[in-house]
C-alpha cells in the first residue's frame, strides 16, 4: 500500500558505531523518516484491519539464512543447535502476541562478499536476498551474517517494515549478526534477543525511543516516552518527566539481552492490526 521506506541508515545515537561490532552498545539499522512515518500513520489508519485480539493465533514460518565466509564457527557458519535455540527465544518472547513462530527451512550459502559487506541500502543485500528469499508476506526471512564493513559494519541487525511488503516484496526480512544467536560470542548480546527485537520492527513495532520525549513516540500509548535509548540495564532510568521509568526491559530498547523481558499489552495490540492489514495475518 505504500512507497517502501526511505534509505536505512543508523540509527543517531547508533551512528558511532559503524565500526566494528562494539560489544557495550547494541546498535540496529532500523529507521523511518518523519515524512514516512505520517505517511504509514495516514495509511494504516484508512486501511486498519482490527486483531481479533487473543481469540485467534498464527503459525509463522521462519527460514533461516546462514551467510558465512568459511565453514567454521567464526566465520559464521552457526550450527543447527543455535537455530533452534533461537526459535525458542522468539517463542518465549512473542508468548503472549498469538504469534508462534516455526522454523520452515535453513540456508546455508559461503560468499565471503555478502557474510562481510551486506548491510542496509546496499547492491549486494539486494543480491543476496533476491537469491534466497522464500515464501510470502507472512514468512520471516532471516539472514546471518558478519557485518563487518560497509553500511553494516558494526550492527547487530536491521529489518523491514510490514508497510513495504507490497512494494518491494524480494526486501523484506531480517538481518542479523551471526553471532548474536543463543550461545554466539557477541556477548552481552548473545541470548537471542537481536532476533526478537528486529523481528518486532517486521511485525510493525517501533523503538521504545522513537520520537523522544514528543508524542506520539513510538505509537503506543503504554510505553513511557524514553529521550534516548538504554544501554546495558539502568533499573530506574527516567529521561522523560511525568510519563513514568523508561521501558528499559522491553524487546524494542537498546538494552542488554538479559534485561530484555517484555512487550506491552499496547505493543501486541498495535502488532495484532499491523500484521493483519499489512500481512494478512489474523490474530
């Protein structure tokens, strides 16, 4: 229904960070212009498909990418095990949104050119993802890479939006630091949780951040405005008066994937209807 989004670049407060991967701040690739954010805002509420709240649930398949230099750990080539592993985190995050996730199918592919230099807005993301793509606007697609130079370099991940599906549909998935699976080594961000924070933006979710201090922020109306993102995990951070602590827990924060722990009743609603109109998921 809409023009697909303007170039993503990192983040601001991210924007250090296109260097190599800093294990202290979590960094994702995820933005959305002012201008397209009134866009998809006008859109969504003129096309609204409203949730059937928790009286239904979907199955969503996930195909799994593994881009790798080499066929050793190091040079991205990260086991079944972790794949699995990381299925289970998405299922113990998204537990109460009617979303239960599947793994529909692992890639595994050696180019040493997308594993280091596949990032945001680049020819050989497009590459690679016009190669291994699969399924259709309910299918996640997630792609493992190194991250290591280019626009990429220095990210933990970055995604689509369900908005832009329609527009350019070969796009649409996740990318993510290979490491950052359960058990990788890009510690403290090594639970999962790049996964289940950059599959919140596929499912229409904003950062907890978004928009600052200013309403509307981040479109839901039960996460306290936060003026910047959290790092590590501040208990008692408040860095908007009247609004209450920042969300410093939840999936759509900066925060370490130990602190992560929850979605808003409000973030699942607003996912519910996204996925439904712009995904033809009913939830």
């Amino acid at each position: 229904m809409l023009f697909k989004s303007f170039a993503l670049v990192v983040l601001g407060a991210a924007s250090a960070f296109a260097t190599p991967f800093n294990s202290t701040r979590r960094s994702c690739g995820t933005v959305i212009s002012e201008e397209k954010k009134e866009a998809v805002r006008a859109d969504f509420l003129k096309n609204k498909v409203e949730s059937s709240g928790f009286a239904a649930a979907a199955t969503l398949r996930v195909f799994f990418h593994v881009v790798a230099e080499d066929t050793t750990l190091s040079g991205g080539w990260v086991p079944d095990s972790q794949i699995s592993s990381q299925i289970n985190v998405l299922n113990t995050a998204y537990s109460g949104s009617g979303i239960t996730w599947t793994l529909g199918g692992t890639t595994r592919t050696i180019n040493s050119n997308w594993f280091n230099s596949a990032g945001p807005d680049t020819s050989l993301q497009d590459q690679m993802k016009a190669s291994l793509r699969q399924g259709g606007a309910a299918d996640l697609n997630v792609y493992t890479v190194g991250f290591n130079s280019g626009s990429g370099a220095g990210l933990l991940g970055y995604s689509t939006f369900p908005w832009d599906f329609s527009s350019n549909p070969t796009d649409d998935g996740v990318v993510i630091l290979y490491s950052s699976l359960p058990g990788g080594t890009a510690a403290p961000y090594d639970l999962g949780q790049t996964l289940t924070h950059e599959a919140g933006h596929w499912v229409g979710l904003f950062h907890t951040f978004e928009g600052g201090c200013v309403s509307p922020g981040d479109e839901v109306s039960d996460t306290p405005a936060e003026s910047d993102p959290a790092f590590g995990c501040p208990t008692g951070r408040d860095t908007c008066s009247g609004t209450g602590v920042d969300p410093i827990h939840n999936f759509m924060d900066y925060s370490d994937d130990a602190c992560m722990n929850n979605f808003t009743p409000g973030q699942i609603s607003r996912l519910q209807s996204i996925m439904a109109t712009y995904r033809g998921v009913s939830l």
